[in-house]
C-alpha cells in the first residue's frame, strides 16, 4: 500500500533542512545567483552540515547514488527520503542544490550499471572530501542529440586495452569541476540505441577538456559545461559494467533506468521552487488583503492561490508514488514522467502567478528579487531531464500499452 506519512527520521531531516535553508542558504541566496558562484568555502561548511544529518536518511547521498540495498524483499527509503530533502533544499536554493559535492547525476548508473570494482572505485573517492571537495557528472546530451537520445554522435572505438572517444557534450551540470563523468558514446551510430556504451571518463585523461562555461537565465550560481573528446583514450575498466553487458540495449538502458530514479527527484526540486514562490504570494496576501472581503478581486486571488497550492500538492503525491515505487523496486518510468511532467508545469505555474498575485510588487528586482529569481529558475525544470513534451509522449505510450493489457 503506497504510503503517504513520513517516518520519525524523515520527518526531522525535514525540519533540520528547512531550518537550514531557511536560516544559513536563503541569506545568500541572491548574491551567489549575481556573482554566477556559489562561495567554495560555503559549500565546504554546508557539505559539513549536511553530514551531520547523515544516518541512514541522507538526502545528499541517496539522491546522488539512490537505494542501497537492493534486497527486494526489504524496500528502501532512499528515494522517498531523497525527494523530501530535494524539496527542502530546492525551496532555499536550486542552485545549491545542484552543486552539492559528491556523484550528483552521474550516481544512478554507475550505481545501477557499474560493476562492484567500478562502484568502489568512483563512489570512494567521494568519502573524504576534508581537502578537497569533488563531483561526478552525467553527460549524455550533444548538439542534435537532447531529446532524441538514441541519436548521440559521440564514438567508442575500440583499441587495444582502451576505448576511443570523439565528441562533444553539452550543458552538462558540474561538468567543469567533475573529477569524472559519465559518458554515453556509440560503437556505430546506424545501430541506434543497441550501439550505445557508457564510460566513466575521468578529469586529466588525455583529449578529454572542459569548452565554454554557458552562461544562463536561471540556476546561475550552478555551472552547466560543454566537455570535449578528442582521441580520447579511456581504458577498457571504465567501460560501464564491463563488455558482457552490452550484448543488447544496455547502454541505451542505463540512461533510461537514471531517468526512472532521477525524474521524480527534478519533480520534487521544481515543487520545492513552486513552494517557495507560492508560500511568498500567500503572506503577501496576508499582510495585503481582506481576502473575506465579498468583492470579486479579493475572491479572485483566493481562487488562484487555492489552484496553485492544490496543483502542488497534487504533483507531490505523484512524486511520491513514483519515488515509493522506485523504493518498492517497481517498474515506475510512467509515474516518474507523470510526477515530473506534472511538478514542472505546476510549479511554473506558481512562480507566474505569484508574480502577478503580488501586482508590481511581483516584479521588483532589488530587495524582493527572489520572486524573479524563482521565476528564471523555474523554467529549466521543464526542460532538462527530458522536456515536457517528451514526458507526455512516455506517458501516452505507457497508457497505450496498459490500455493493450486489458
Ligand atoms: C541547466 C541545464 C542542465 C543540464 N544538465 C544536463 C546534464 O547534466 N547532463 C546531460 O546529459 N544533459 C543535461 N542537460 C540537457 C537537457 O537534458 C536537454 O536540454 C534536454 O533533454 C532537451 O534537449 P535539447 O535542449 O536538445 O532540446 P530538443 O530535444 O532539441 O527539443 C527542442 C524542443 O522540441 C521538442 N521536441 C523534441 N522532440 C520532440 C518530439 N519527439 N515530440 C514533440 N516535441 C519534441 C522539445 O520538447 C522541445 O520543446 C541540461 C540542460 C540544461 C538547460
């Protein structure tokens, strides 16, 4: 039975995350977006704290590696707990969010493809970051190739004990700063998906350099990447999961099965945007108006805040389900695009409206900018991790073929 309430332990990483976004990240939260960074040493003292949460409950952690145990008979937490912490810290700042130290969107296939060598040898270097704080990244889009991922150009050519790589990949978060990436390439591009391989591609491999840094409308203080490879040699070992796993779809498969885990984890980061926006509209409400008052604009706006308040609340019941799914290790690819494509509408939905609820308030850009900072923020949350129309096309054909069972 899909449950809705959260354990003891879920619930205080809740309220110590909220606690922290609200008292330490929110502060700071405009500055890091003008200066385009977010202050290293800040990440380092933030990356501590976030330890000190750390038990079995560590949203950082489980997002960025998913479920541990993979004994179906014992369900996880990991991606329900990871979807509240997401949530929380995306409702201070999704730039932060983002930026966290560790395997970021690179964690789900190497947890999921990656041989156990493999898995200790890129997650490890994660464990002691006193001296250095570190990332993994996910690099699967190219020029041409964003939705239409079987459409990759990057080549795999095998020599001797290595792989060759050529291509390039674009807007690929924490690529620059990423001590390794998870590279998608193909063998032979007329085979479409069946000739995809994964490689872990490491910083300092020869032919493998960071291109322009893209400068954006929204997320500014995260850094998105082009990486560049040019007779990039990457060594048999770092072909993810080894060669037997490639003797069908694999490849194509392991960016497939990230999406399943990481989608409801986008949906639940766009709640936590549309959350914030939404909760600023109503106490702006609150010390504005007499919303009792019977004159059509005050039942207006009430109107309003209800539709979005009940938009939110309904993608983050989806986002739950796909995430208590995933936990449950049921097959979830419908109700991740559902819980995603849903969160990503509704919540810029809620940053529009609460904009236009706050009338020319809504649109200052000096002390009150956080309004268009969620605004600018937002809209991303509709595109990456597959578009809103590419959720919509998953979904109808999974309906289709549910439809077909009957
Ligand atoms: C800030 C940011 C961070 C990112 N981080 C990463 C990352 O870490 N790793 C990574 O690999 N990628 C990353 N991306 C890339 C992202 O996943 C792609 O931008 C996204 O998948 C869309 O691809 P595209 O930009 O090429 O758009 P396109 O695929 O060219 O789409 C353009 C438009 O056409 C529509 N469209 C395309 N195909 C169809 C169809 N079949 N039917 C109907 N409509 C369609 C789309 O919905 C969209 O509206 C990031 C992007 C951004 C902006």
């Amino acid at each position: 039975m899909f449950e809705l309430e959260l354990n003891g332990q879920q619930r205080m990483l809740k309220d110590a995350l909220a606690d922290l976004g609200k008292n330490v990240v929110r502060p700071q939260s405009l500055s890091w977006d003008r200066k385009k960074d977010i202050d290293p040493e800040f990440l380092r003292t933030f990356y501590g704290m976030s330890q000190a949460l750390k038990g079995d409950a560590n949203p950082m952690e489980d997002f960025q590696e998913g479920p541990k145990h993979r004994d179906t008979s014992k369900p996880s937490q990991a991606n329900r707990t990871a979807a509240i912490g997401a949530e929380e810290l995306a409702w201070a700042d999704a730039s932060i969010m983002l930026s966290l130290p560790g395997a970021g969107l690179g964690g789900p296939p190497l947890r999921g493809s990656g041989t156990p060598e493999q898995r200790e040898r890129f997650f490890g270097i994660f464990r002691d970051m006193t001296d250095e704080l570190k990332w993994g990244a996910y690099g699967l889009t190219e020029p041409g190739a964003g939705s239409d991922v079987a459409a990759i150009r990057t080549s795999c050519r095998k020599d001797g004990d290595a792989y060759v790589l050529n291509g390039r990949k674009c807007y690929i978060t924490n690529g620059a700063r990423a001590s390794w990436v998870v590279i998608f390439a193909t063998v032979d591009a007329s085979l479409g998906r069946a000739g995809h391989r994964a490689f872990v591609v490491e910083r300092g491999t020869p032919g493998f350099s960071v291109g322009k840094i893209e400068e954006k409308m929204g997320l500014r203080a995260n850094e998105t990447a082009e990486l560049v490879l040019e007779d990039c040699r990457v060594p048999v070992e770092n072909l993810l999961g080894g060669e037997e796993k490639y003797t069908s779809k694999e490849g194509f498969m392991t960016a497939m099965k990230t999406f399943d885990n990481t989608r409801p984890l986008v949906a639940a980061m766009a709640i936590g945007i549309g959350r914030a926006a939404y909760e600023y509209a109503a106490d702006f409400v609150k010390d504005n108006y007499v919303l009792s008052r019977p004159i059509p604009r005050y039942a207006a706006i009430a109107e309003r805040l209800a539709r979005v308040g009940r938009r939110l609340e309904a993608a983050r019941m989806l986002t739950w389900k796909a995430v208590w799914m995933a936990d449950h290790y049921l097959p979830n690819a419908k109700e991740a695009s559902m819980s995603k494509a849903l969160a990503g509408q509704a919540a810029i939905a809620a940053c529009i409206d609460a904009i236009e609820i706050c009338g020319a308030h809504g649109t200052l850009s000096e002390d009150h900018a956080l309004l268009e900072k969620w605004f600018r923020d937002i809209k991303v949350y509709d595109i990456f991790e597959g578009t809103g129309q590419i959720q919509r096309i998953v979904i109808s054909k999974r309906l289709i073929s549910d439809l077909r069972g009957f």
